[in-house]
C-alpha cells in the first residue's frame, strides 16, 4: 500500500512538472496572440477613408489570420482625423496595448503626428494611403504601401496635357491639409516642365463651405482645366459650385477624390471628374486578389459593406498582408528585425498588384487614372513610373 501511494506522489509530481513546463511563460509568449495596431480616422472629417481602409484589413485578416505560428489580434484605435489624437493613439498602441506594429494613419498630416512615436519606440508603422513624401522620409521604421505625391503629381500633370490636351491649369488648394499642399506643388512643377502654364492658384481650408470667391477668380483666368488636390468633400462642393457657376472645364484630382462621399456630396457635377488612384480590378490576378475579390462580394451581398470597392479598401488589405509576410520572413516580431524584413520586400504579390519597397519605405507601383461615369467609378488608363 505504501509503494502504491509513493508510485501516485511520484506520478502527481511528474504531471505537475510536465504541466508547469508546458505552461511556462516562454510557452505562453509562443502562443498569445500579435498585437498588431490600427491607427485610422473612424470619425471626423475623413471617416471614409479609415471606414474603408479598416474593412480592407479584416477582410486581409481573414486570408492570413496568423504569423509565427500565433493568432493576430487587431486593436483599432480611432484618431478622429486629428493630428494630436492621431499622436495620442501611437503612444497607446505602443505603450498601452504592445503592438508589434502599427497600420495607419491614413491621411498624411495624421501620418506625420504618428510617425515620431514609431520611430522612438522602433516599431514599424505602415500606412496604407498617407503619399506626402515627408511621411517616410529620413525615417527608418516608417513605410507605406501607396505611391507617392511626386509621382502622383507628374501623372496627373501628364494626363492632363498628353490626354486631356489642357494648357492653362487653375488649381484650388486646400491650404491645411499637407497632402493636398504638396501634391499641388508637384503637379505644377511637372505641368509647367511639359510646355503648359498654370494661371492662377487659389486657397481654401478644410470645412469651407463657399468657394464662389475662389471660382470667380479661375473663371476670369479662363483655364482649360481645374487641378483640385484635395479630399472628397471639398472636391465635391468645389465640383457643384462651378457647375452651378457655368465653369464647364476638365476637373482633375488626386486619390483623396476616391470615396463614395465624393458621388453623395458631388451629384452630377462631378460626372467626368478624373483623379489618380491606386488600383482597379484588372489588375487583381494573383490567387490572392481573387480570394480577397470574392470575399469582399460576399461582404457586400450580405450587406456587411454597402460600398464598391475603392483603392482605399485594398490598400489597408495590402499593408495588413505586407506586414504579415514580412513577420514571416522575418521570424520574429522583433522590431529592428521586422523593420529589415519590410524594407527588404521585392515583388510582394498584394491586392493592388506587384509591391516593392524602395528609398525611404516607399512604395514603388503604377498607377491608374479613373473618371466619374454614371455615377460610377470608370477605368480610364494606367500610368507607369
């Protein structure tokens, strides 16, 4: 009797032995999940965006739910298209939650607040959409998945006097918003270097309502074309003042135009307005993208998104997937070995097509130019580096 009892002692000892080993903090740590941080305008001026960007990247999560072996969590933080809560929620990411990484911010002011906290806690933040230049620049854990307003820029000036055979550009500015400030600049620049000459440049800011000052003013220039770098809503009221007006020219924008607001707001004064954009369906080939295809149907079949698929819904799937694959190859979720790993990335195959990143953690892509038609969104061309 006594050997059995000491037979059991031993066994229960065994037992807990095994069970504390397999409980141990290194095993836990193994298989806890990712924290991985969403940083995106929910609320605000420029909800839209992070409304669409925020489904792209569950619909992404769906495709690769893990990466080293662990379960990725998502902590959506809404930066209320603010810059001060947009540097508040890094820091929470960061500090409060222990995120590995940080998806977001997608506007390039709101980007630019985030960006400082990244660097210094040397966890890499990806933004789907921010394109300002200075968002990555001289940073070393700060990328995007977009391409940038300089290229943005030479695009939308070379279609405008190349496809739209314009000679005289007007541009209405929105003068707070850092985006729209630099991508005018790099429009102008490229228009002029091409032979046409920009004839009056006009100031607006975020939240205006009346822009007949500011139209009376292009009118009397008597452009061939109106450049609006701006975000949908002032692209759209903008757009149906000018109509209202009788300014019967050629409307052209950036991405920021790309947002179903944009038809809401616009109505049929914006029917022909074009803009660069970031991708249409033509180039979604790989499994990937046709996976990603069908469950965004789905999605939207069952009602769960009511919009069409933008640029903005693919590019936060694409951040989500670059991050993801470059866990992968990285084999750790370490920072400076997971900055190596997303510097490094050559030929992803994204949603949005083939992804590079090059100088500075930018992205090296093609673009396309689309139009409003019928109340659509319509492929016009491809426009390549």
């Amino acid at each position: 009797m006594r050997d059995l009892i000491l037979q059991g002692t031993r066994w229960l000892a065994l037992t807990g032995a095994l069970l504390a080993l397999l409980c141990s903090p290194a095993t836990a740590a193994e298989t806890r999940p990712l924290v991985v941080g969403v940083l995106l305008p929910i609320t605000g001026s420029v909800a839209a965006y992070g409304q669409m960007i925020w489904a792209g990247i569950r619909l992404a999560q769906r495709l690769r739910p893990t990466a080293l072996g662990r379960p990725v969590k998502l902590v959506l933080v809404d930066n209320k298209s603010d810059s001060v809560e947009a540097a508040n929620g890094a820091s929470r990411l960061l500090q409060k939650e222990g995120a590995v990484a940080i998806l977001g911010p997608a506007t390039s002011s709101r980007a630019l607040a985030a960006a400082p906290m990244a660097e210094q806690g040397k966890v890499p933040l990806i933004s789907p959409t921010a394109t300002n230049p200075n968002v990555t620049q001289g940073r070393r854990y700060v990328f995007r998945v977009c391409f940038i307003d300089p290229f943005q820029g030479q695009i939308a000036a070379r279609y405008a006097f190349q496809n739209l055979k314009a000679r005289r550009a007007a541009i209405l500015i929105d003068v707070s918003q850092d985006y729209a400030v630099g991508l005018a600049a790099f429009f102008a620049r490229e228009f002029k270097r091409l032979g046409g000459k920009v004839v009056v440049q006009a100031k607006c800011n975020t939240g205006d309502q009346d822009y007949s000052a500011q139209l009376g003013t292009i009118q009397a220039a008597r452009p061939d074309l109106l450049y609006l770098p701006n975000y949908y809503t002032e692209d759209a009221l903008v757009a149906r003042q000018a109509y209202e007006l009788g300014l019967r020219v050629p409307l052209l924008s950036g991405d920021g135009a790309q947002a179903p607001e944009l038809l809401k707001i616009g109505g049929p004064a914006v029917e022909g307005l074009a803009f660069t954009a970031h991708f249409h369906r033509a180039g979604a080939t790989s499994p990937q993208a046709k996976r990603f295809l069908e469950l965004y149907a789905q999605e939207q079949a069952a009602g769960r998104i009511k919009e069409d698929l933008t640029g903005f819904h693919v590019l936060g799937a694409d951040a989500y997937l670059v991050l993801v694959d470059a866990l992968e190859r990285a084999g750790s979720a370490d920072g400076p070995k997971l900055r190596g790993a997303l510097a490094g990335t050559k030929n992803f195959s994204g949603i949005s097509g083939k992804i590079t990143i090059g100088e500075d953690g930018n992205a090296v892509k093609s673009a396309v130019i689309l139009k409003v038609d019928k109340g659509g969104f319509a492929y016009v061309t491809t426009m390549e580096p």
